[in-house]
C-alpha cells in the first residue's frame, strides 16, 4: 500500500478501505481541483482503478449522509442515470469517505449548447424518483424567503452545513450596498412564495460543469453526487442555467427556463433566488471582490429574464 501521506490522507483512512471493499488499496495520485474534499485515484486489487473521497469528519451524522448518497446512486443506477458506482462507504475517527468507480473522461470545459441538451434529458430521469427524505426543496424555500430562524422539522433532515449555510447566508446583506440591494430584490421575488407541499424528484444538488464527465462531446457520468437528495429536478435545471448564463447560450437557455417552468411553476422564483443568495454567500466566503460583482450581475439578469418570461 503506497504511503498515504504522499497525499495527506491518514494511513487510517486506506486501512478502512481496504477493510470495507475486501481489496489492497494502492494510491496513485491526486486528481486536481476538489474544494470541499479532494479525490484520490487509486488502485484495487487486479488493476481496477477507482476513485476515493474523505473529508473530516464534522458531526454523528456524517457517514449518514454518505449512506444515503450511496443510496440514491443505487436506486438512480437502476435507472439507468449516469452516474459512477459507490464501490464503499466508511469512516474512521476522523473521516468519513466513499469509494467509486473510475470513469476515463475529463470535467466539461464548458456547457455547450449539445451538452446543455444532453443533460437536460439526463435530469427528466430523475423524474418522480425521490427516494430518500432528504429534501433540498424545502430547504431552498427556507433560504430564499430567509425563515432562517423558522423551526426545522426533523423530518427535513437538515444537515449541519445546510443549517450554518442558511445562517451565513442571513448575514451576506451586510457585505456592501450592490450585494445588499441585490438580496432585497431576491427576498421580494419570493416574500409570497409557499413552501412546497411535495418532493417528488431526485435531486443532483451540484450539477455544474466540473461535475459533468464527458468524452468526445458526450455525457458519460456525473458525478459528486454526495449531497443528493429528494425535491424538484428544476434544481438541477436552475443549475445549468446559473452555468449558461454569461455564455452565447440564449436559444439553449430559453428551452431551460421553458423547462423549469413547465416543471416548477412560480416556484422557480425560489430556485433561482437561492441560487442567488448560495453563490453570494461563497464567493464573499472565498474573499473575491471581483467574483462577488460577477455573482451580482449573474444574480440581476437571472430574475430579469425570469420575470420577462413569468
């Protein structure tokens, strides 16, 4: 088994994996990028190359959560979603990790027009299989109309990050007067909105490009499917749109928003204002003035298109 520290992975967290999957672990490399928790190629017993995720462990629930989103994998493989097998999930003291398959293709450069197509198809499968009660709708209502201090239902399950994220981003109005004008005009858009009454969908909950797997042009996988869960497949949609909407996109673009109308109704409102207010939230995080006024003027043509077309 090849040092872990070449990578800054606890030897710990190998020996598990080696334990829950039954094979020797051999790691290769680190792949580049991975924000919240780096991915590792490594190797299994005959050759098989794989690809592990561990992050710190942050509170009880988080190999929970890990079960879940292995969950949601199988049940959406078996219909035929795109999307790499969770070959193990585990945890040690410290961290908690899952082991998927190897796909050879490269991260999308770019939403092209085809590729924007193909996903759109790709996201109807998620169609009525929620099958985990773990609602991401009901959680884009809370921070778009900011019932931040609303009582969470315990049916919601919602996470800690999700809890500390909806209080951060209560707190992003006060970064400067362009982000705090632009929360306003959100907090309007839906200060009528009613919370969802069902979950109906399978939810991605992070389809941007970097997630996106693609060879010669088409969609293989998507993967960093983690944070999966129950909702609406216009999330989804919404996140492709967010992704498209600097780029000479528009026909591509008006078949999205044709979409997650048909799909949400005025609850796209929601959908795009949390989009918003997440996006906000992280680039002030990050310390990016730049990035922030990007997110800003983003954030101002999304709800102008959305309210030319309601």
């Amino acid at each position: 088994m090849t040092d872990a520290r070449t990578v800054d992975l606890p030897a710990e967290v190998l020996d598990d994996v080696a334990s829950v999957a039954g094979t020797e672990v051999t790691v290769l490399g680190r792949f580049p990028g991975g924000l919240n928790a780096g991915a590792v190629r490594v190797r299994l017993t005959g050759g098989t190359d794989a690809v592990l995720k561990a992050a710190p462990s942050t509170h009880p629930g988080h190999l929970g959560e890990g079960l879940r989103a292995q969950r949601v994998v199988e049940h959406m493989r078996w219909r035929g979603y795109p999307t790499p097998a969770w070959l193990g999930v585990g945890a040690t003291d410290t961290h908690v990790w899952h082991l998927m398959e190897f796909v050879d293709a490269a991260p999308a450069p770019e939403l092209t027009p085809s590729l924007v197509e193909q996903l759109m198809e790709i996201v109807e499968l998620q169609a009525g299989q929620a099958s985990e009660d773990y609602d991401h709708w009901s959680y884009a209502w809370r921070v778009a109309t900011g019932q931040a201090a609303a009582p969470v239902r315990p049916d919601l399950h919602e996470t800690p990050e999700q809890s500390s994220l909806r209080q951060a981003v209560g707190k992003i109005a006060g970064h400067s007067s362009e982000v705090s004008a632009l929360v306003e005009r959100v907090r309007l858009a839906c200060a009528d909105a009613p919370p969802p009454s069902t979950a109906p969908d399978m939810v991605h909950a992070d389809l941007n490009p970097s997630n996106v797997l693609v060879r010669d042009g088409a969609v293989v996988a998507l993967v960093d499917i983690g944070n999966a869960g129950s909702g609406t497949r216009a999330t989804d949609l919404v996140t492709l749109l967010w992704n498209t909407i600097q780029d000479p996109l528009d026909d591509v673009r008006r078949r999205l928003w044709a979409r997650i109308l048909d799909v949400v109704g005025e609850g796209a409102a929601v959908l795009v204002a949390t989009q918003i207010l997440l996006q906000l939230e992280w680039t002030i995080r990050l310390g990016r003035p730049d990035v922030v006024a990007e997110v800003v003027e983003r954030g101002y043509r999304a709800l102008d298109e959305l309210h030319a077309l309601r």
